[in-house]
C-alpha cells in the first residue's frame, strides 16, 4: 500500500478582468495531488466533466490508473483519491475554459523555464506565471 502523502502542493487560478491572470504552483515532491473536485473547481468545470474524462483516460490505457493516482484518507467521508500533475495537466487540455487556458500556459512557461535553468531549483517552489486577461478572453467562445 502506498503511505499517506504529507504535502499535497497546491495550484491556484487567480481571474479577474483588470489586470493579468496569475497561475500559481506550489510543487511538493515535484508534484501535486487534488481530488476530482478540487480539478474541477481549479478549472471551472462540472465535477461530472473531469470523472468523465478520467474514465476515457483510463479506458483508452494510455496510462495506467495505479500509476498516476493515490489513496487518501480525508478524516470525514472515508477513503478517496488524488489525482497527480500528470492528471491535472491532461484535464487542462481537455477543458476549454480561460482557468484551463491559463494554467496550460503556465505548464508550457514552466518547461521552457526548466529547459533554460535547468534543474537547479528546488522541486518544492512556487512557480507563478502571469497572462494578459485579453488572451483568455478569446478563448472563452
């Protein structure tokens, strides 16, 4: 049995229409870990939306579930599961909303950044990342 994840990471999705848009990352062991919820809140979609997508994902085996998935204990409703990075940024790809926009920006950011730095940062910092409102603007029809 994998043992219980003590930093989660955390991704916020700050939106409003005066200024830049701001993607922030906080990687814990170089990922993150949400639920199928927190995804579809980050993103702005149906929570349906996400486990749906998640079954495609799983039934067309490009990846397999064991590997990009983990147990938690969450104290009140029992066992559930978390979804890594992997999950996140495929679930950005198949939303078409501004939040999903922003944060597949910031995943292309954070590559060309690694491949100009390199790896001499710290797996556990925060990447932020800001964007014009008006690109996400025309992505929302």
């Amino acid at each position: 049995m994998k043992k219980q994840i003590e930093d989660l990471g955390s991704i916020e999705i700050a939106e409003n229409d005066y200024g830049p848009c701001t993607v922030a990352v906080r990687l814990a062991d170089g990922n993150v870990w949400m639920t199928q919820s927190q995804i579809a809140r980050l993103f702005g979609v149906y929570e349906a939306t996400v486990r749906n997508n998640l079954q495609a994902l799983f039934k067309s085996r490009l990846v397999s579930e064991c590997d990009i998935t983990h147990p938690s204990w969450n104290g009140q409703s029992g066992f559930g599961t978390l979804y890594g990075l992997e999950v996140i940024i495929y679930m950005s790809f198949r939303s078409g909303t501004p939040r999903a926009y922003a944060f597949r920006r910031w995943v292309v950011h954070a590559l060309n950044e690694y491949q100009r730095n390199g790896n001499r940062q710290r797996p556990s910092i925060i990447l932020m990342y800001n964007y014009a409102l008006k690109y996400s603007r025309k992505h929302r029809n």
